[in-house]
C-alpha cells in the first residue's frame, strides 16, 4: 500500500510540472563557443603576456616574436603585403597592437572585456581613456594549435586589419 501512494504521489507531482501546449519553452542554448571561464582566463594572460612589452624605452629582446601575438591568416596577409611592396612599408606603418610608432604609453595595464564570439573565438576589447592617446581597439582571438593569438584588429579608423591588409595587398600587386 505504501508503494502505490508513493507513486501517486510521484504522478501527482509530475503532472504539476509538466508544462502546459502553450506554455513558452526556453530557448535552445548556443552552440558552444569559446566563453568558458578557463577560456576567458586563458585569453586574459595572453593578452597580458602581449602587452607586459608595451611600456616605454623597453629592451627590444623582451618583445614577443610575431608568431607567437598573431594568428596564421593574419601573419600571413602581413607578409604577403611586405612581399607585394616590394619589403618596403606597406599597409602597416605603425604597430597595429598600439596603433602608434614606439611606445609611449604604459599598456601594461590595459583592461580588457572578452566578449564570446561564434566557434572558438573571442573578442577583446581594450578602451584606454588616455587624454594625450586615447586607443580604442577590438581584438579578434582565435585558437591556434590550442594558443590564443590576434586574428584580427579592429580600430575606429580600420574596421579590420586583415581585410586592409588584403585589400592594399591586391593593390599593390596590379601596380606596373
């Protein structure tokens, strides 16, 4: 007797969950993205291992190598617009991580909001309100062989880097 209250009960209360026909059904979680906390952590000491360079008067041996900051696609369309000028300057006549010459600024402690973006890629944000040089940046992180690197670069002056990049690139190869 015991067991069939019991599943009365069970039955009962079950029905009080069911949800009604016209009842809103949550919506379908996204597809998994790179916004896990271990990977905003991880993408978060990237970038702060890139930018701990980034200060006055710094000893050129302390500034990472391009391969470890920069995704493929991206270093790619860099050298292939160095190739297309010639190894003269080409599109890049500032580095595009500072948007400036040398570093005159301390960005060491630039702040940054990691935004999930689709697949396993993050956007970063950096704002540094800086009354002399102000820099406003969103930085497209991919993973390459399971590393966070700088796929992208948005600016208010240049919506993406790699698409500049491509651009000047196709030019400069139609020049005579």
């Amino acid at each position: 007797m015991k067991n069939t209250w019991t599943w009365a009960l069970a039955l009962a209360l079950a029905g009080c969950n069911a949800p009604t026909a016209n009842a809103p059904q949550p919506a379908a979680a996204p597809a998994a993205a790179a916004g896990t906390a271990a990977d905003l952590d991880q993408a978060r000491a990237f970038l702060a291992h890139v930018y701990a360079t980034y200060y006055p008067d710094v000893p050129l041996e302390d500034v990472l190598p391009d391969d470890q900051v920069y995704a493929p696609a991206l270093l790619a369309a860099m050298e292939a617009n160095s190739q297309a000028n010639d190894g003269e300057v080409g599109y890049l006549d500032a580095d595009p991580l500072c948007q400036c010459q040398d570093t005159a600024q301390d960005l060491r402690q630039l702040a940054f909001t990691l935004t999930p973006l689709d697949g396993d890629r993050l956007r970063a944000t950096a704002h540094l309100a800086d009354p002399v040089a102000p820099l406003a940046l969103d930085l497209t992180l991919s993973r390459s062989q399971g590393q966070w690197r700088i796929a992208d670069i948005a600016s208010p002056a240049e919506p993406s880097l790699l698409k500049a990049l491509e651009r000047d690139t196709e030019t400069a190869r139609q020049r005579p």
